[in-house]
C-alpha cells in the first residue's frame, strides 16, 4: 500500500490543522491506522490510531485535542488537531497495516509495515 500525507502546515498556538493520508493499492478498510510524530532529536511517537472496525486510542498528550478518523470510501485517513500547542511541531507520519491490533497501550512502529513520508507540522507561540 502506498500512502501519501497532506495538511500540515505553519499555524499558531491555539489553531486547528487537519492531516490527511491517502492510501491506494490495498485494501483500506481493512487495515490498521495510525498517526506518529517525530520531533528534532526525539524519537518517533505514537499519536492517534483507529482500526478497522473504528476504535480510537491516542497518546495521552493530545487526548480529547485530536481525532482520528477515517473515510473508507476515499481511501483516506484523518486527524483533525485543535488547540495546537508549540509542543506539536514535528513531522507527522501516516501508517498502516493489515494486521489487527487491539490493546490498552499504543502500539511501536514496528507493528506498521506501511508509512507514508510525513508532512511537517509547526506550531509557532
């Protein structure tokens, strides 16, 4: 599957973007989603996640900020942040894979077999 991200962008301490990630060859709405986020000398990590029957789970950190969502009609995956905050700028990460996924913990990177190559995300103060 190949993925592609759009909607990142420049936006100010308290404003909204919303990230999309087209996917194409596969069959989308069977697959595990998720979003990641990699800042300058920090390791990647998770952000938000929605399998295939729906179900959400998100890093603590943007809980009831984010949404994740997905249109399985466009191929497409969303995630809609508000109150952005300056600690949000990094690159941002689609990923996938058709593998299930359930658990109370976010899952590594490694569960992904698919990632697109990121859209930049910068919240300035």
């Amino acid at each position: 599957v190949q993925l592609q991200e759009s909607g990142g962008g420049l936006v100010q301490a308290g404003g909204s973007l919303r990230l999309s990630c087209a996917a194409s060859g596969a069959t989308f709405r069977s697959y595990y989603m998720g979003w990641f986020r990699q800042a300058p000398g920090k390791e990647r990590e998770g952000v938000a996640f929605i399998n295939s029957d729906g179900r959400t789970n998100y890093a603590d950190s943007v809980k009831g900020r984010f949404t994740i969502s997905r249109d399985n009609a466009k191929n497409t995956l969303y995630l809609q942040m508000n109150n952005l905050k300056p600690e949000d700028t990094a690159m941002y990460y689609c990923a996938a894979d058709p593998r299930t996924y359930y658990s109370d913990y976010l899952p590594p990177s490694s569960v992904f077999g698919f990632w697109g190559q990121g859209t930049q995300v910068t919240v300035s103060s």
